[in-house]
C-alpha cells in the first residue's frame, strides 16, 4: 500500500536537491505554497484510489519446493510410447472455480514453455501433463493447457487486455503530471520532434493566457465532442474512483447514428444548449419530421448525411449555441483543426471579445487535454447519455391522468417471497414526489380491479383519459393469476383490462402510455401494433421503491437499457406450434407427470385452439368413480368410451392407475400407450434428469429419429454430451450399432420464438 506521506518526504527532497536549497521553512507559507500543496495532495490521493498494480512471481503460481530435484520432476516424464497423457483432453470445460482469471499472461507462458520442453536428445517432450501438474500446483486441471495456448495466441484474457490498456494510459498520464502540464499531455511517446515542439509552444501559449480569462469563458470544444466514436484515451478516473471501466470504440456503444455536442467549460460547466447532429441520409429533415420532432429548449437539432459535423454545420453551432452563451463575455475557445476542411477558421473571424485558438496540425491523435475539470466532465456527459434522456429539465404545463388498477399497488410490487419491507413506494407516491413543484397536475383514477367483472369505475377514468394531455395507464395481474400452484389458460391482459382500455382509446387526445406489472408472460402485442400508444414499460415486481423507480423512468430521470430479461411470446405462439406440427401430418402427444382430466381440459377443448386428441394426453391416471361404475380415462380411450364431459359427474380417486409418467415413464409411456413399434421421428427435452432416458431409447435409427435439445441451462448442456459419451461407449463395448451421439440438434429457448413474436 502506497503511503502518501512517504512520497510527499521523497518529493520535497527531491527538489531540495534541484533547487539547491539545504533547509525548507515551514513557519509561513505562502498562500500559493498553500494552493499547490492542496493540488499536489489531490493529485497523489487520485493516483493512489485510482489505480492498483499486480505484481506476479513464481509464488503466486504455487511452485513447489526448490529443493525438489530434477530427478523427482521428471520422474512424471513423458513416455517413450506417447507424447501425452491418455487421459489428456484439451475440450474439457472445467472452468467453474474462475482460477484461470488469476494467472498473468507471463504466468500462462511459463507453464506451456515449462509443458513443451523437449530433449534435445529424443525431440520428445520431457514432461507429461502430470509433471506440470506436479510443478505448478494451481494449474489444476489438463485442459489449462489448450486455453492458455489460446489466449498467449489472443494476446491474454479479455481482464487482462483492459488492465494491459488501463495500465498503459496511466502510464502516460503520470508521465504528464510529471512534466506539471496543466492543460494538454501526450497520448502516446512519439518520435515526430515537429509534432512534440507544436504540441509544447500551444502549452506554453495556453498557460499565458488562462490567467487572463473567467473560468467559465474558457471553453473546448474538440475534448467535448463526441462525433461516433468515444475515445477511451480521452477519458480518466474520478477523483477517488478506483478503475477506469470505458473501452468504447463502437459508433453504436456511445451514441448510435448521431453526433452530440457538449460544450465544456474549465469551471467545469456546460455551455449554452446541447447541440444534437442527427444522421439522415438526404442531408437535411423532411418537412414530416421537422412536423413530428419535439422542440426543447435546451437542444438544438440539426442534420447531416453522415452524422457528423460539417463546416456549415459548426457555422450553425455558432451562431446557435456558441454565440448566445458567450454573449459579451471575453471567451477563450480551443477547437480542432479539421484538416482538410480549408474555410474552418474563417467561421470564428471578426467575432468581438472571442479568441480561438486552434490544435496544432496532425496533433489531434498525438496531445489531448487532460485537465482534470476538462476529464471529469466529460466522463460525466458520456455517463449521463446513458442515464438520462435529452428533455431532462423542461417546464411543460400537463394534465396528466394516472389510470389502472396497479398505479397505487404496494405489496403487489414485492412479488410473491419477500420480507417485511422497512417502506413501499407506490407509482402514484412516485410519481407526486418527481412532479412536485412543477406545471403537471396528476389525478387519479382506479378505473377497474386487476381482474374481475367490475365496470363500476369506468365513467370517471374515462372522464379523465378524455380530459387529458398524457394518459398513463397502470396495469398488470397478481398472484391470484400467476403464481407457483396455479396455471394459466391465457396469456393475455385481464378481460376487464382490456375493455378499459378499448373504452379509453376512444376519448384520448394523445398517445396512451402503459406501465405493466406481471412476473410472467402477458400478450401485450396490440399495444405494439398501435398507433394509439405511445410507449409501454414492463416494471416486474419492483420492490419496495418501484413507484418511484418508474417514475424517474417516466419523467426522464433514469434512461434503462430497452432490453427485458425475459421473451415475451404472443398468445398465439403455443397454439401456432401444435397445429403447425399437425397440419404436416406430424402425430402429436404430449406427456404430462400431471392429471391427464386437467390437461385434458385445455389442449382438447376447442376454445383454446390446441385442438390435441384426447387419447393423446398421456400422464397420471387415477380411478374415477360413482356410486355404480369405477373406471379410467386411460381404460375409456381403450374401449372407445371416452367422454370428457360425461366424466366432470365422476369422482376423481387418490388410486393411481397409470405408471409414472416423468423420468423413466415418460418412453414407458410411449411403449405402453402409443405404439412399441411406431417410434416417434422427433422428440424434445430440456432436463437431463427427466428426459434423458426418453432422447436416448426413443430414438429408431431407420425412421431417423430426430433428437431436439432446448439448451435453457449450459450445466444441463453439459450433462447431456457426457450422457452422450457414456451411452456411446456402452453401445460400443456391447458391440451395438453406436447411436447415442446421433441425430442431436441444439437450439436455445430464443431460437424457437416465433416471427411475429412480441420481445
């Protein structure tokens, strides 16, 4: 651990000795001995929580002993008879401990030149993989040796490359603080001495005149902007931060197809409005979208075919946003070059009180400015991009209803496990407590239960949804809907729901906007569809502050990713797979470990659409029984008797008459109920443990039995190919045709949604 104290003792000494003086007083110093002190303190203190340094040795690869001979090394030797190990397999993916994230790439590249020794005798290896074992303890399993082949050939882990680049640019920026330059340091060491002297002359020329200017008149443009492309160079630690986490070299990872200009002060302020260049193909807005495009105060829009920023453009920036904030203000402005652009420094001539200075030429890669007002800012934009919208801070005058059953849910938003919660913030305490002392008035309307028939509350949101500027409707379900013990017949909104909504899409003036709660799958593909709605957020079960989590949301506060944890299919999606399969002449069956009655009464009954035979439900089986007649369904189906409806009179028993239909019963079932002759051509699973056995004995080599893996779980992958190579080795050994390894497709649960589906 650095100890700042120690380096403060070594810095005063050593310039003592660079300035000849033998005894430093300390009785009085002097207001700028006091100012540098402070700066110089902050500057150790940023250095010292900013960064850490790994310091690798042959101790932290746990060698053994020095007193082990070479004779005991190589006692693990490689034979004569094989250059590796016969149980040496590089594909093996044991990695769940993370131990290969504590090697170095020094450290990966002594064990594979420790594994590859030869003799120079035989050429042979000298040493087995247990000999590496032996000697490097914490390399603990074979397959270290292939990945740590790949990634010396990668150049190292991906950690690793980023603290390699983190290490780097410290290194450079230390080297500036060293040289005590203010303003502008190297990115890089380079050999070019005319680019160096441009470079050192604009420092010394922005030193002199810094004294001479209001902090918040000293502005640059080039550090702030960000034209597609962000810079990680350009960007450094907080102060107190411990790490740099910014490596972005994609358009798409800072700011997708558009340039936005921040302007920056040195007192660390933004200037003026936020100049926004918009990409569009043609060149300029269509008359549609200067109509539809909202207008804020502190944005100012424009466009190019590129996105980035041209010589008029920057003229329109100057005269929009630049000029404006300046007003009569003596300004110091440092802008870029542009190269290539030749009428660039004519846009800022016979400006009154305004003095640009512009970045050498062909420097703009070598020097950037690295003050740290400059770098904290500018972090601090880019990390506001993502958290927070555009609009942030307009005073609108808006009536806004807040309609739905979930809009003052509490408990709801806890979810079904949970503890005593300390608060709970409902959406409408969160949404008050954003709009509180500005021009939005928010009413409230409960409108309908989350379920239910009740239209009792329809009149009054409706009233207020007609009335209103914005409509945010709160709805969802709850755990008398979804919850572990109970199964849905419907994926889609409430009935209850959905007739407020129709009724309300009727009336509205705007867009409505929709907040749903739900822990599971709701069809919300009409909202999609509409033009009538202008936005829709899935906030789960949020927890105890959700209410005001969505409002931040809301109001622009917080900008979230866009992206659900889950895959939201359309209520059609279930339906469309089973008749999809039968319209191609494809028998289906689906066997349940549940009640074959209960499952009967979705997949058979025609309202839901599934449209499966009754006899095609294969699972648990119980007597049924009145007071003349005990019976089956399994029994009914056999002789042609069956009757769902006539059944509903009949009395379910606890008398299991079936076998198990899960784990090994699920290919008994299909011997015993469909055919031990007609094996199926497809068949599915996502469980080892409970289909296994089925994929594996259901298959027919002459139908071509196809077996489909749903990989929801990679351990369950995993689990399923060392099943595969076991199975093949017993069909090997007991001289059978090899099959257990055949015929396997791979898909995950997002490869099986459908087109039309609704993420």
């Amino acid at each position: 651990m650095i100890n700042a104290s120690v380096v403060c003792s070594l810095l005063t000494e050593k310039f003592s000795q660079s300035t000849g003086s033998r005894k430093i007083s300390l009785q009085s110093p002097s207001a700028r001995e006091e100012e540098v002190t402070n700066h110089l303190a902050e500057l150790l203190n940023t250095i010292i929580n900013c960064h850490e340094f790994t310091v690798e040795s042959e101790i932290s690869l746990d060698y053994i002993s020095d007193d082990l001979t070479e004779d005991e090394i190589d006692q693990y030797a490689v034979s004569e008879d094989s250059e590796l190990d016969p149980d040496f397999n590089d594909t093996d993916n044991d990695d769940s401990d993370g131990l290969l994230q504590k090697f170095s790439l020094d450290c990966m590249k002594k064990v594979i030149e420790y594994y590859d020794e030869r003799n120079p005798l035989t050429g042979k290896r000298r040493r087995s993989w247990k000999g590496v074992k032996r000697r490097f303890k914490r390399v603990t399993h074979s397959s270290y040796i292939s990945r740590f082949r790949a990634y010396i050939e990668k150049g190292g882990t991906r950690t690793q490359k980023w603290e390699n680049i983190n290490n780097y640019v410290y290194h450079k920026f230390e080297q500036a603080r060293e040289s005590n330059l203010p303003v502008i340091t190297t990115k890089q060491v380079t050999s070019k001495e005319e680019v160096q002297h441009s470079a050192d002359e604009f420092v010394s020329t922005v030193r002199n005149l810094l004294p001479k200017y209001n902090p918040d008149y000293v502005i640059n443009t080039d550090q702030s902007g960000i034209q597609l492309e962000f810079y990680s160079t350009r960007t450094l630690s907080f102060k107190g931060e411990r790490s740099t986490a910014i490596n972005v070299r994609s358009k798409n990872a800072t700011t997708h197809s558009f340039t936005v200009q921040p302007c920056v002060s040195l007192s660390g302020k933004l200037v003026g409005p936020l100049f926004l260049c918009l990409k569009e193909p043609a060149g300029y807005l269509s008359e549609n979208v200067r109509g539809r495009l909202f207008k804020a105060p502190n944005i100012v829009v424009s466009c190019s075919k590129s996105g980035k920023l041209t010589t008029d453009l920057v003229k329109f920036w100057r005269d929009n946003v630049l000029l404006p904030s300046i007003a009569s203000h003596h300004t110091l402005l440092i802008s870029d070059c542009w190269p290539g652009q030749s009428n660039i420094t004519g846009i800022y001539d016979n400006i009154n009180k305004l003095y640009r200075l512009e970045l050498p030429k062909h420097t703009t890669t070598q020097i950037q400015p690295l003050d740290l007002f400059y770098n904290n800012q500018h972090k601090y934009i880019a990390r506001r991009m993502f958290d927070r919208v555009l609009l942030d801070g307009l005073d609108i005058n808006l009536s806004e209803p807040l309609i739905g059953p979930t809009a003052n849910a509490t408990v709801l938003m806890q979810g079904n496990y949970h503890g005593k919660a300390p608060y709970l913030l409902d959406p409408i305490t969160g949404i008050e407590s954003i709009t509180t002392g500005k021009s939005i008035n928010v009413k409230f309307s409960y409108g309908c239960s989350i379920s239910g028939t009740d239209e009792s509350g329809f009149a009054s949101a409706i009233e207020l949804a007609r009335l209103a500027d914005v409509v945010i409707f709160f709805g969802g379900i709850n755990q008398s809907i979804e919850s572990e013990g109970r199964d849905r017949t419907s994926i889609a909104l409430p009935s209850i729901q959905l007739a407020l909504l129709q009724q309300i899409e009727k009336v509205v003036r705007s867009a409505i906007h929709v907040i749903i709660m739900s822990g599971s799958s709701l069809d919300l593909s009409f909202i999609r569809d509409s033009t009538l709605y202008g936005s829709l957020i899935w906030m789960g079960y949020a927890g105890q502050a959700g209410g005001l989590a969505v409002a931040k949301v809301i109001f622009g506060q917080y900008n979230p990713g866009g992206r659900l944890p889950i895959t939201i299919y359309p209520a059609s999606a279930q339906q469309e797979l089973y008749n999809r399969l039968m319209a191609n002449g494809i028998e289906v069956y689906v066997i349940t470990a549940s009640h074959e009655e209960l499952v009967r009464m979705v997949l058979c009954d025609r309202k839901y659409g599934y449209n499966v035979k009754p006899e095609n439900i294969i699972g648990i089986t119980t007597l049924l029984k009145n007071g003349t007649q005990m019976t089956t369904s399994r029994k009914q189906i056999t002789d042609n008797t069956y009757n769902q409806k006539q059944n509903l009179n009949l009395k379910f028993t606890f008398h299991v008459w079936s076998p198990q239909t899960a784990l090994v019963g699920k290919y008994g079932a299909i011997l015993t109920y469909i055919s031990q002759w007609k094996m199926p051509i497809f068949v599915t699973g996502d469980t080892p443990s409970s289909d296994g056995y089925m994929l594996f004995h259901a298959y027919n080599q002459q139908r071509g039995t196809l077996r489909l893996w749903v990989n929801r779980r990679d351990a369950y992958l995993t689990l399923i190919k060392q099943m595969q190579n076991q199975h093949a080795k017993e069909q090997k050994k007991n001289e059978l045709p090899v099959t257990a390894d055949k015929n396997w497709m791979y898909v995950t649960p997002n490869d099986l949604r459908p087109t039309n589906g609704c993420d």
